[in-house]
C-alpha cells in the first residue's frame, strides 16, 4: 500500500522569481494491485508526485509510505517508466531486459529464464538480439517495461509512457499494458494527459490541476474488468469523461448541463 | 540537403564531428548505393579539375619553376622520395617517425584525460582544482610553448611528444567531462529504481553513456596532435614530415614540400579514418540513441 501523506513540493525561486508551489498538499492512498491514473494538464505537478513516489525527489513537507516503511530515495521495489524508453543503446533487448539481474546477481548468475519468460510476454522474443535503436517506439517500449518488469517491483510507476507513440500503437499498448497487470498484479500509478486513457486504464483517476499542482477529484471507474477499447462508447464511460472534464475545463458551460 | 553541403560535411570538420555522424547516418540509410556512387564521382571530378587547373597554371609559368612545381614534378619527387628517400630517410620511414610521436603523446593523452575528465564530473573539488588551469591553457596556441619545451628538453623525441600530450589532454579531459555531464537523466534514474550501488551507476551507466563524446573528442585530440606534431617537427626537428616541409623549402625543392604537405594530409586523413573504424566498432550506437 502506498500512503501519501500531507505531500507538499515547493521549489525554491531563482533569480529573484517566487517559490514555485509544485504540489499543494496532497492525502491519498493506494491498495496493492490497485491501477491508479493520474490525468491532468502540464505543470499539475503529477510528474512531481511521481518523483515523490519514485523516490527521486523529496517532499518539502510530509511523507510517502510504501508498506507503512517513509520513501527515501529509489528502490527496487518500485520501478519506473519513462515517456522516452530510456534503453540502454550498448545492450541489446535481452541484455536491457536483464539490466537489473546483472546488478543483483551479476552476469554469470542471471536466470535466464526469468529473461525469456519476459521476453516472450512482451512479444520480444526473436528481437532479443536487437539493438534498441533498430525497434520501432512501440517496441522500445515495451522493452522498457519488460526491463523494469522482470525484477518484480511490487509497485511501477508509469509516466506518460505511452505519450510518444501514435495513436494505433497507443491502443495497443494500452491493451498489452492491462494484459499484463492482469496477469503480474502489480500496483501502477500511470499519469497521462489523456482523459480517455486515464479512464480506460484505471481503478480510480486521480484528477489534478495546475498553478498550484493540487489533487482536485477523485474518480473512481465503475467500468467492468477486463476493459476494452470500445467502452469509450459507453454511457458509463461518457460520464466519467464529463466528470472529469468539468473539473480539468471549468470554462465550458455545456460540460455542466445534464 | 543539397549534395555540396552533404560533400561540406564529409570533410569531416572537427568541430562538426557529432553533427556530422548525425547526417551520414540519416543521409547514410536513406540513400541507395547508386547515390552513393554519384556522390563520390562528383568528388573525385571536382578534385580532377583542381588538379588540372594546377597542371594548367604550372604550365603557363605563372610562377617561377621553382616556386610552383608541375604535378609530373610532384610525382617524380613523391617516387624519389621513397624510393631513394630524402634527408637520409625513405618518406615512409620520415612518415613513420612522425605516426610513432603522435600515436604516444595522444595515447597518454587519452587514457589520463578520461580518467580525469571523469574525476572531474564525479567529484566537485577536482573540478574546481583543474577547470581554471584548463580554460586558461586552452585558449594559447600550442607554438607558443614550443620555444620552452626546446630550451628545457632539446629538440628530441621528448618535447614533441609533450606538446602532443599536453594538447591533446583538455580536449579529451573538456569531452569526457561534457559526456559524463550529459548523461540522460532518466538512464540514472532506471538504474536507481533497479538497485543500482553508485558505482554499478558508474561502471554500467555512466562509462558507456559518455562514450560517444569521448570518441568525439580523440577525433578533434588527433587532428590537434597532428598540427602541433607538424608545427614542432618544423621549427624544432632532424626528421619527420614536418622537418621535411622546412628543409626542403630552405633548399627551395618546391615538389618536395607539394610532397611533405600532401603526405601530412593522407596520413592526417588515415590516422581520422582509423580512429573512425574502430569509433564504429566501439560505439555503433553513436547518433542514433
């Protein structure tokens, strides 16, 4: 369970500019297994927020709890993934994937079949021997979950991931992303920018807004499980979507009739 | 991209080198081999014209014989200088001379400038110890301790490969130092999240991320070692390339000097592409990730 408690950020003013308040104070908490996005616009201070949890940055005020132990600095236990797939371009695909076996186990003792089991999951198999940059977007990033994957955090954060990639593979991916959770059962925190993701994907859509960074609603998706791409048609979802919008588009009056 | 500025760019600039890499490599995978070929006639038509332009004026004694030598000249001197040698030494053996001072005063300029270079990103007080001296040696033009090093160590082997070295060194240590700096954050950060101790980060992050810009810097390093070796064989030396561009100017031989000057060049071009290969070996990934 993650508990995030009173979490404040400010960074501090250069050159004479104000402190720029990140992330007003924030209370929230996240059950195991539970899929949590984040939607909102930039400068709402979700990457912020995943930072905190990632244990990159730390809160000025309050504290992140990962089972009840406070976050101070980055840990196995939670892995991350970047908009950019962030590979490793000397590695090839099986040796990125393996990247955190190697640094606990050192190369000689990596379990193999832990990495082909990753691999063949991720649909990478007769890449292995690739190097990163010969893999379209969608593959790369793939890899990049599979490398964070395969030493099994208890918790991934995600941010904006699937941000680069087009449409087509997005859908994809969204998909492949759900399989996989489905499966693995870890707890991920996902932030986009995308309404429509952030509903497809989650349990509960943590909507946040800018200047400052705060936590304005909480959602939580009703939709059933497993979720498919066509549910965007569905009354339920429109509703989400509207509730959402009202708070991130204050600004138009239709969104608040009906 | 027109053709000239692919063709300006493959002269391979030292400054541009990362740039460079950049364009060969989209222009590189995009092009059939046909453009490929085209690309290398009109090369090798306009250097053609030059050399016929040459021939022409040469020719027309513009210039004294003895100031502009006609190519045929160039190639009889080329031939007699090695096969019957020039100042005692077969040009071969007077460009091998000059290979074996640069190769040591660049390799020891490599393997210390890495290692601090690295110390420096890593740790602040060296930084702050060393990055006055070296902004304040850069800007002086390497002849002007020439003078020095002949009055402290003579005109042998020593002074010239030291002028190398020293050179060569804030270029390498200056691009290490930029490659250690501009690792992406997030590669840092992934390797946190898997655990990674500090110096796992270092061994398998930081070391490979910064490699491109080494290999970046070595190739500016070399083509600097190559002009300070040049400039010192020519003020302070018996043999080499450079020693004979003088001696054969105090002597007036002007198709020796066409010779000199034209093997500095090829050797200059070979010692970058050899540099070049092994780059693509070492680092494939250059410019692409």
């Amino acid at each position: 369970m993650i508990q995030i408690e009173g979490v404040r950020k400010v960074f501090p003013g250069r050159a004479g500019n104000p402190p720029t308040v990140a992330l007003e104070e924030m209370h929230t908490q996240i059950e195991d297994g539970q899929f949590i996005t984040v939607v909102g616009p930039s400068g709402c201070g979700k990457t912020t927020l995943l930072n905190i949890i990632a244990g990159f940055e730390a809160p000025t005020v309050g504290t992140v709890l990962v089972d009840g132990q406070p976050v101070t600095g980055a840990g196995a236990d939670r892995a991350v993934v970047f908009q950019q797939a962030s590979l490793y371009p000397w590695l090839n695909v099986r040796d990125n994937v393996a990247f955190g076996l190697t640094l606990k186990h050192g190369r000689r003792s990596v379990d193999q079949g832990r990495v082909d089991e990753m691999l063949e999951i991720m649909g990478l198999a007769q890449f292995s021997r690739h190097a990163p940059y010969e893999l379209s977007g969608g593959m790369q990033q793939r890899v990049a979950i599979a490398r964070a994957l395969v030493v099994q955090p208890k918790i991934l954060l995600m941010d904006e991931p699937f941000g680069a990639l087009d449409a087509q593979t997005r859908g994809d991916m969204q998909s492949f992303l759900l399989q996989l959770w489905r499966r693995l059962r870890p707890t991920v925190l996902f932030i986009t920018h995308d309404v429509e993701e952030a509903i497809l994907l989650g349990d509960r859509v943590l909507v946040m807004t800018p200047r400052p960074g705060r936590l304005a609603e909480e959602v939580v998706v009703t939709l059933d499980r497993p979720r498919e791409y066509a549910m965007v048609l569905t009354d339920a979802f429109t509703l989400h979507k509207r509730q959402i919008l009202r708070v991130l588009r204050p600004d138009q009056a239709e969104l608040h009739t009906g | 991209m027109s053709t000239q500025t692919q063709m300006a760019k493959a002269q391979a600039d030292a400054a541009t080198l990362q740039a460079e890499a950049q364009s060969t490599d989209t222009v590189g995978s995009g092009i059939s081999g046909d453009g490929r070929w085209h690309r290398r006639l009109v090369s090798l038509v306009v250097a053609a014209c030059l050399v016929a332009v040459w021939a022409l004026v040469a020719a027309m004694h513009v210039f004294s014989r003895a100031s502009l030598p006609t190519p045929m000249r160039v190639v009889h001197d080329f031939v007699h200088a090695v096969v019957r040698g020039y100042g005692g030494h077969s040009l071969l053996a007077q460009a091998e001379i000059s290979i074996e001072r640069v190769v040591v005063g660049f390799v020891a300029a490599v393997l210390l400038g890495v290692v601090v270079g690295m110390l420096m990103a890593i740790i602040p007080v060296v930084h702050d110890g060393i990055d006055p001296i070296l902004q304040f040696l850069r800007p002086i033009p390497p002849l002007a301790f020439i003078p020095l090093l002949v009055t402290w160590f003579g005109i042998g082997e020593l002074p010239k490969v030291l002028l190398i070295f020293f050179c060569t060194l804030p270029i390498v240590i200056l691009n290490t130092l930029s490659g250690v700096r501009g690792v992406q954050e997030s590669r840092l950060r992934v390797a946190q999240c898997l655990g990674a101790t500090r110096s796992q980060i270092l061994r398998h992050v930081i070391l490979p991320s910064a490699l491109p810009e080494v290999f970046t810097g070595m190739r500016v390093g070399l083509g600097v070692s190559w002009t300070c070796l040049v400039a010192a064989e020519m003020v302070a030396a018996s043999r080499g390339l450079g020693w004979m561009v003088l001696q054969a100017g105090h002597y007036l031989q002007s198709g020796m000097i066409f010779v000199a000057i034209i093997s500095i060049g090829v050797v200059g071009f070979l010692m970058d592409l050899a540099l070049r290969l092994i780059e693509q070996r070492v680092v494939p990934w250059k410019g692409k990730a």
